[in-house]
C-alpha cells in the first residue's frame, strides 16, 4: 500500500490551511496504519499553526486527536487486526527507558516524547504530521483501543481534552467525597466536568460567565459558581480538594487559591507560561499547591477510554467538513465552539 | 502560684526589646505552666517585632520555640506531672473541631489557629505572649513532651525550624531512595539536611554561597549545588523529588523547577509573599508542583521530637543571654550565626 497521502497543511504562520500531498513513513514491523475518520480540533492546533511557541515546521499537518479504523498492521503487532477501531493522541513515541517511561509517564519522557505532529521521529528524523490526512502510521506502542460502546466522532476529543483532565484528577485521587472545581467551560472544561462527575466528586464550575450555569449542570456540574463575584467565591473558600484550571491564557490565578481546602492542588492544563504575580503566602498558610500537568502516558489514556466505555462519556462536538478548518479556527479563538469541533474526514475525499 | 512574671517586650516596631512585666492568664483545668529554660530566637520573631506583616501587636514579647520544665498541671492534666521536660511551639490552641483540627493539621485550623504571641487566647481574649519570659501557661493538648535522651537548648529550635523542615519531608514522603535538595542553609536548611539524611534520602544543598560547602557536608549534605552556576545546575536537572525552599526573602524560584524530577514539588517554608514571575510552562510539562507548607500539627511535632530523639538530632545553636536579645536580631538580619540563637533563659532571673 502506498504511503503517499492527502491532507491538509498550515504553509506559513499566516497563510489558511489547504490540501496537501505528502509521503508517510513506511511501516515497521511494530507498526499499524489507521485509516483516520475523524480528527477533534484542540486549541494547541491554532497555536502550533500561528507560531505562537515558536517552534513551528511547515509544511504542517496539525492534529493530536485521531480515531479511524486499523488499515494494516507490522508483522510484530499483537494487540490489533484490520478492522480495529484505533485511536492516536498527542504522542507517537518516546525513549520507552527512561524514569518516567518506566512509570509510563510517556509525557514526562526525560529524552523528550516524539508528538504526533510538528515533530520530528526519533528513529529516521522524517517530520510527524498530525491527523488532518487519509492515515497515519504508528507503533501500536502509542495506539488506542476505542471501546465499541463509544461513538468515534464524540471519542476523538478525548484523546487530548479528554485525558488532559483525567489524568490530573486520577493523579491526584479524585473519587466519591472529593470535591473538584473546573476553572472555564470549554474543550478540557466541559470533558473536566464529565469525568470528575463520573469518578464521584462533587463537582463545581468556576466561571467568569453567568450564562454558562445551564450547561454545565448539564454535563454533570453540581454547582456554579461566578469567579468574578467576590461573595460567590468567599462562599466556597477552603472547599476544594482539586482545582483544575483549563483558561488557555494568561489570568490570575491568585483568587483561586483560597477555595482550595487544606492541602489542596490547583493544576493548570490550560496555560503554559509565567504569571505576572502570584502569591506563595496563602499555599504556605494551609498547605496548598500549584501544580501543572500535561496530557497523560499511554496506559493511562488507555484506562481513560475504558472508564468513557463504561460511563458512556463523549465530548460534546460540532462536527465540520476539513473544508471548513480555516473558519473553525477563527471560531475556536472566540470561543464559538460547544465543546470541541471533530472534522468527518470523508469529506477530505471530496477533495481533488 | 503567682501570674505575674517577668519577660522582655518590644514595644513598638522601632524599639528595643526590654524588661517586661506582665500578668499570664491563669491555669485551666487541662493547663499546664512550664518554667521556660531556652528559647530558640526564630527569623519571624524579628518579622513581627519589626510590624513586617502588618499584624503586630505591643507590647509583644516574642518567641515560639520554648523548652522548660513543668510547674503545675491542672486538675485534668494527664500526660504531664511537676518535673516534666515540656516543649511549647508556634501554637498555643485551635478549633480542635474543623475538618483539618480533625486530621491533626491544627497548624492549618479553618477557624484560625492560636499563635503563641501576639495573638488572642480564644476563650478569654487575652493576649497571648511568647517565650522571652520565666513561664508559660499552655494546654496539654498542645504542650510537647521532650525526649530525656535531647539536650534542651539543642532542642528549642526544633520546635519551629525543625518541624517547618520535618512536616513537608514527610507529607511529600521522603525515605529511603529520595533525593532532596535544600534550598539555603540558615535555621531552616540545616535542619532540613539533617532530617532529610536521617530520612534516608539522598540530600543536596542549593545555596548561592560557595563557602558553605564544608558545613553542609559535615550537617549530613551529600552533594552541595552552587545554585548560580548554570553548569551546576544543569547537572542535576531532573534529579529532585522534593525541594525545600528556606530563603526567608522574595527570591527567583524559576531556577530550581527544572532539578526537579518528574512529578516533584518545590515547598516554600522560608518566604510568604507574591512572586514576580513565576513560569508555569516547566510545571505542566513534567507534572511538577509548587507548594506551601507551615510548622506542622501537634501530633506531627511530637513524632518530630521522638525521632530526634532516636536519631540524636538537634540544632546547631549559640547560646545568648537575654540581655543579648536585640544584637542577637541584628545578627539574624545578616545572617550571621550558625544556626540558630538560643537564649538561655537563666539570664533573665539577673534582670531586676
């Protein structure tokens, strides 16, 4: 089968997405090619195709949220057949030796994971290009199982958004009792608010939005509460154990800190970057945490799809045609998204 | 028995500490009163004198690291009888009822624990005055039995600066396989180093200050890090489970993040204040925290002392008079003591 596929690349920082030709690696024997059928659309996509960490490669073919059908599999695979439901997320390799791999803490790979575009493979330095593309090819290493109770277009998202949120909150052992707060209602937020539900917490959105109280008691949030209100955020101070803060910009965090409760962790997911001013008095005084936390090892996003399997969780998606990427962008960065875009890549065949 | 006693007060942020006469409150049922014979001379005292964080009270007489030798015991007292070597620390009472007085963390009290000075005692209001004075009133509840095998005046100090370092080592886990660092050596850092060692972990000194090599070493360090050194530094990126931060001033802690090992914390002790920039991209990226922590609860500061006790540790001290008390706080604000002042309250009963 040729490696040769369509799909569609950022050429510049400033220029739209388009169709693209471009060669896949070829498969080794541990290898599977999926045949992707719907791509989520993460906000580090927009990032990662305007440059704004700086490390951009073009051409680039976003994309860290893949779900499709096995199309081939390496004469070493053991855990898939063709035909399998497969999923990829932001990683595709790692040094697999190392601490943190040895814990399964791919993420955390201390000779730096491979991501699954605008990367680089560690094995023949050919460039990684994400999921807006017919296939992609593998390790079965860094593939999924998507349980057959999931729905794939609603699956995608959590394979970034999803596990993003997971993994700070089996971390830092949420279940029945505890009680976690979701700062933002938006791609992580509202997957944040989900799992935390479905583990048992009771589960509180922080929000700078009254408009958004309907909706997240929809998907699962218990309370609501106005972060810009000074009474509503006096009301809930010392009440969490875990704070996950998904705002993908740079904000205070500092009004936070006090709703923790004793030996409590806020956990940013959203931004990376440094805060003009925080303040390090009221974690000494109880005994509180700032903490970061990025996607999650393999295992663990394995253990994520099992448990949405069992609790029926999907992302809330608007799905769009590939056609239309250069638009949703424009619309994720005004946040006119509920919750996730996931593009159907059938309609990537429509294009000549 | 007699109330009044006498004691050496500031009184008011610009003055000397001096004789002070003054009436303790008298002796409750599960009370005990102790004759105060060293007290350890603390960083914060000179904060407090001095009105840094704007709560000060005058007269204030200072101190919250007290050992001595029972008095009396109120009629319910049942750990402590006349004779007893008795410890008081930084708390004198706390709700005894909420959530964290519940899990021992009285330190962390959700109504407001009780400091030992300059503070209210909550059933009668009165003041509450700290160790520069002949005896103190405390519950048993929160008096600290001493182990006979401690020297007293080696032991004072533990009572703050050794349960500051003791209670995050062990709620951060430290053992036997850890790797530890310290970040400055004064009070604080060389206990730190010491029950970091007696731990079991493998502990490292950060310090900015080439010459404190040979002392960090015979305290227990088995590797000393000049912390400006980038070379120094990158050698041990990634090495650290959990830093303790003692600098007592407003410093750049974005330097020590990466020697922490995935999934490692950095803990403020020493310095409660906003920082001006603090970079969250490194904590995201290898699940990295930073974090707070204050004294320790009550039932921690006894295992404090036990342990101690079993492993012969105590501070370094130089004993003071009292009569030296406000040199001795002009020599704590150039650092310039090893490691700890402790008064010999003895002195006090020359005063007239």
């Amino acid at each position: 089968m040729s490696n040769n596929v369509k799909g569609y690349a950022a050429q510049s920082p400033t220029g739209r997405l388009g169709l693209f030709d471009f060669e896949r690696r070829g498969l080794r024997p541990d290898d599977i090619s999926i045949e992707i059928l719907y791509c989520g659309v993460c906000h580090s996509d927009v990032h990662n195709v305007r440059n704004d960490w700086g490390n951009a490669k073009y051409p680039m073919v976003p994309d860290h949220e893949i779900v499709g059908r096995v199309l081939e599999v390496g004469p070493k695979v053991k855990r898939f057949k063709p035909g399998d439901r497969a999923g990829v997320g932001c990683l595709v390799e790692s040094c697999r030796h190392c601490g943190a791999c040895g814990k399964g803490w791919e993420q955390y790979c201390e000779n730096g994971a491979t991501y699954t575009y605008n990367h680089s493979d560690p094995i023949d330095g050919t460039r990684t290009y994400g999921g807006y593309s017919e296939k992609i090819i593998v390790s079965e290493r860094f593939a999924l199982k998507v349980p057959d109770s999931l729905d794939l277009a609603g699956t995608a998202p959590l394979l970034c958004a999803g596990i993003t949120t997971y993994s700070p909150l089996r971390h830092w052992k949420v279940g029945p009792g505890s009680k976690v707060a979701i700062v933002g209602l938006g791609g992580l937020g509202h997957m944040g608010i989900k799992l935390a539900k479905a583990m048992g917490a009771q589960t509180t959105l922080l929000s700078r939005s009254p408009g958004k109280e309907a909706d997240a008691r929809r998907l699962g949030a218990d309370h609501v509460v106005i972060s810009t209100d000074p009474a509503q955020m006096a009301a809930v101070a010392g009440s969490f154990d875990l704070i996950i803060d998904t705002v993908p910009y740079k904000h205070d965090v500092n009004p936070y800190v006090p709703t923790l409760a004793s030996g409590g962790t806020i956990v940013m997911v959203g931004y990376l970057g440094p805060l003009d001013d925080f303040n390090t008095g009221p974690l000494i005084f109880s005994r509180k945490g700032l903490a970061g936390s990025l996607i999650g090892g393999i295992a663990e996003t394995q253990e994520m799809l099992d448990f949405c399997g069992e609790h029926g969780i999907h992302s809330d998606i608007e799905t769009i045609r590939i056609q239309d990427i250069n638009e949703a962008y424009e619309r994720l960065l005004r946040a006119d998204v509920k919750y996730r875009f996931v593009i159907d890549m059938a309609s990537l065949r429509e294009d000549q």
